[in-house]
C-alpha cells in the first residue's frame, strides 16, 4: 500500500513538473535582419507577418509564416515607422514618427498615402484600432518623459484625448471595443479606460504598476489578456482584463519592442531591439 502511495505521489510530482514547464522562445528570423529600430509587427488575413527597418531603417519587411523574409515597403520623404496595425478592409496603417504621420498602404498596389497628418504631434509611436475602424496612437516625448493620447479618423485627423501622461507607449483596445489600454514606459504603469460610442475615452484606472524595466508594446489575445513587452527584462507578461498577472514568458533577448499574434492565437511574434531580429513564441496560455 505504501508503495502505491509512494508511486501515485511521484507520478503527481512528475506532472506538476511538467505543467510548470518554462515556455521558451525561437527565433523566427535570423538575428540582425532588421535594425535595432524594428518594431511593428502585425499580422495580415493570410499570416504573414510584418515589421519596419528591415535591414535598413525607412522600410518594411514581411516574412511568410514558414519564415520566408522580404523587403515589402521602402517609405517615401524620409519617414520612418514604428506601430503597424491593420483594418477591416486589409488595408495597413503605419505610425511615421518621423513625418507625424499616420500612413496607409493599399496591400495589392503597395501605394502608400497619408491618411492624417499632425505638426504637433510628438510622434505617432504606437498604434492600435477599434472595431468600429478608430486609430488610436500613443505619442510619448522621450525627453520630457511625457507622452499624449490621439484618436485618429479619416473625416478629422487627430484628436486629442489626453496630455500630459507619463511616456505613452504600449496602446491596445479589447477586443469587444470598451476598453483602451494605454502605458507608460519610464513610469511603468498601465492605464485602462472606457471607450465611449463616440470613441472617446473616460473612467481612466490604474490597471498595473511595474517596479522595474520599461514597458513598449502591447497585445491583447482573443480572450481579452493583455500581452505586455517588458523592456530591458526581456519578458513577456500577461495580464488579465482585471489586471490579474497571470503569466511571465523569458524571451531570449533583453529589449522586446512589440508584439502580434498568429491568427489562430496559437503562437506570438515579438520584435527584439537588441537581436534585430523577430522571435516566436508557442502559445500556451
């Protein structure tokens, strides 16, 4: 008897191991492929995957999802990308630091048109898009430490939600459209807020505060958890929609800048800083 017991305790021990299980990352591109301003990624209807300064800065690089790399888009007038995100319609919106642009590329035509455009903004850094088709963009001053909020249509350019934050980066909606995610990468702090009928945004909350390391970009699965890119730690952290954290994912570089999943959510991408390169992580959350 004692001896089952014995056996059914190790076999338990065994299991318990292996659910605790450390996820670990691979590279899905070659390291120093891209420039250490590679930032993105975003996933089109097909699963190709794309990220700008592919080996120089100014472009955009796809890779197929067997891996396959390409130069997709050369920007024109010296801009510069950094979010990628895509609409409804297939068509992809580029944040141009450089130009304070929000750019928009036909995929078949690969023609690239400003679809807003403001001088007084720091700089489109990150960008996300509701359901109902409204960009978001965060808008950080790296040198003051301040950052600004933008709601971006077609019909009146950039509107500003808030100024005066903390360096705004990481910028994610739900997926039902109700909440915005917003956080602070010198501050270490994400804020969550109600998305209004009008896309407006109101009952701003503390969703999580960091110790340590910076915060850049942010992701939110098909459930609703947030994908967090712990900057200089070289992590990825989920958080609930309640702000549970729920899991923290080692990646093998230290500067993850931003994050996308593959379609189905089965697996992420994370643009790495330091590697230049993109890394794929299984999902198993």
């Amino acid at each position: 008897m004692r001896c089952t017991v014995f056996f059914l305790s190790f076999i338990i021990l065994i299991l318990l191991a292996s659910c605790k299980k450390e996820i670990k990352s691979k590279d899905f591109t070659s390291p120093n492929t891209f420039t250490s301003g590679i930032e993105g990624p975003a996933t089109d209807s097909e699963g190709n995957i794309y990220a700008v300064n592919y080996q120089k800065e100014g472009t955009v690089g796809k890779i197929t999802p067997e891996g396959e790399l390409s130069l997709f888009l050369e920007l024109p007038n010296g801009s510069i990308g950094n979010g990628i995100r895509f609409g409804k319609q297939g068509e992809m919106y580029i944040a141009d630091y450089t130009n304070h642009n929000i750019l928009m590329v036909d995929m078949d035509a690969r023609k690239i048109s400003v679809f807003a455009h403001h001088p007084d903004a720091n700089q489109p850094n990150d960008i996300a898009i509701s359901p109902s088709g409204i960009i978001y963009a965060s808008d950080p001053n790296w040198k003051k430490n301040t950052g600004n909020i933008w709601k971006i249509t077609k019909s009146k350019g950039f509107e500003k939600l808030e100024s005066d934050m903390g360096t705004t980066n990481g910028i994610e909606v739900s997926p039902d459209g109700k909440k915005l995610y917003v956080n602070e990468s010198v501050q270490q702090k994400i804020w969550v807020y109600d998305i209004q009928d009008s896309g407006t945004i109101t009952n701003k909350k503390l969703l999580y505060s960091f110790k340590d390391f910076g915060l850049d970009g942010m992701r939110c699965d098909d459930k609703g958890n947030l994908y967090v890119c712990r900057f200089g730690k070289g992590t990825i952290v989920v958080l609930s929609p309640k702000g549970k954290l729920l899991k923290e994912i080692k990646l093998q570089g230290k500067k993850p800048t931003n994050i996308t999943f593959s379609n189905d959510f089965s697996a992420f991408y994370v643009t790495m800083s330091d590697r230049g390169c993109i890394e794929i992580v299984e999902n198993k959350l």
